[in-house]
C-alpha cells in the first residue's frame, strides 16, 4: 500500500500556527492540487484533532465528477469523537475510526475499529483493499507513519511568501520533539513554481 502525504508550507516549514485551526496561507491553485491528490487516493487518513480543527468533510466536490468518494479514515488514542461534526453528516465514502488506546464506543453509520496504527494500516491494505492511502495530518500521526517507515510520498506546496514562526507552531512532523529513531531519505521527483509565489513539490522515498 502507497502511503501519501500532502501539506502546504510556510517559508520556515510550518503546516499551521500553534492555535490550531485551519491555516489559509496559501492560494486558490492549491486548493485545487488537494483535489487533485484526493482523485489519487482510494482512502483519506487524518487524526481527530486535524479534522476538527480544520472542520474537514474529507470529500471530494460531486462538480469535479470523482469516480468515486475515497473512504474516511479517522484516527484517535482514545477514540472520542464528536458527533456533531460534518464528517458525520456529509455523504461520502464509508467512515472507519480507529482508536488506539481506548475502546471507542459503536456509532451509526460507521465502522469502529480498537488496535495499533501499524495493525491498523495492515488491516486497511488487505481488508480494504486500499491502493493508495493519502494521509493530511496532523503532525502527530505523520510522526507515527514516520516512525514506522511507512512514508511513500510527500507532497509539499511551499509557500515562500509567508513566515508563521514559533516554536509551538507545528510541521509535518508536529511540534519540535526528539528525532526520528533514523533520518529517511526521499528523492525530488517532481519541482513546479507557481507565479503566486508558492511551488509545488513532490518526493517519493528512496
């Protein structure tokens, strides 16, 4: 299974300032590559506490005539999850939610589902016959996909024309921590400047 990331950059490698919520710092243009990508995925990962600060549907719009909506997967340690959020709301493809610590109660409509990240990606390649899986964040649970070395590609919009700063505001890998139990290695595949000033990059692993 083909694990992919997407994210928008400042100029100093921030996906957000330390408040959370969504951070509109870049344009319209890569608004529509996030389409774009999600065309590619057969499922969406994100952590709980990304889609509700983004107030995500994890959907693609029916205008741009998807084949089909990618599945919602949702990741939490103790699997609470609001249900008044979209994402419970929107029609889209079949929701699963993952807890990792904690027994997530059954919900409605969606498939509930107590284990490890790492079983839990198994369990999505041979189950659910996911191809490609695009993960969106947060920094957190890319951190985890990092540790266990299950990163495929990367796919950064750079926005050079804004600095967000602070050592509290995330990256990629979620707030400045401990390194990586090893450095990865990717390899640039794909370079596009934009004339907004932003550029978009893709890496895939080595």
């Amino acid at each position: 299974m083909k694990v992919i990331l997407n994210f928008a950059i400042s100029a100093d490698g921030k996906i957000g300032c330390h408040t959370g919520g969504a951070s509109k710092f870049t344009s319209q243009q890569d608004l529509q590559r996030l389409w774009d990508i999600r065309l590619r995925a057969d499922a969406i990962l994100v952590g709980r506490g990304t889609l509700e600060a983004d107030q995500m549907s994890l959907t693609i719009p029916a205008e741009l005539n998807p084949p089909r909506q990618p599945l919602r997967l949702i990741a939490s340690r103790k699997g609470q999850f609001d249900s008044s959020h979209p994402v419970f709301h929107k029609a889209g493809g079949e929701i699963h939610l993952l807890s990792t610590e904690s027994t997530a109660p059954p919900r409605k409509g969606c498939a509930v589902h107590h284990m490890s990240l790492l079983d839990f990606l198994t369990y999505c390649e041979q189950e659910l016959k996911i191809e490609t899986l695009l993960c969106e964040g947060g920094g957190e649970l890319v951190r985890s996909l990092a540790e266990l070395n299950k990163i495929s590609e990367i796919n950064l919009t750079l926005a050079g024309h804004t600095l967000i700063g602070g050592a509290q505001a995330p990256g990629i890998l979620g707030n400045l921590s401990e390194h990586l139990p090893a450095s990865q290695h990717f390899s640039l595949t794909h370079c596009e400047p934009l004339e907004n000033g932003e550029c978009f990059l893709t890496y895939t692993s080595l």
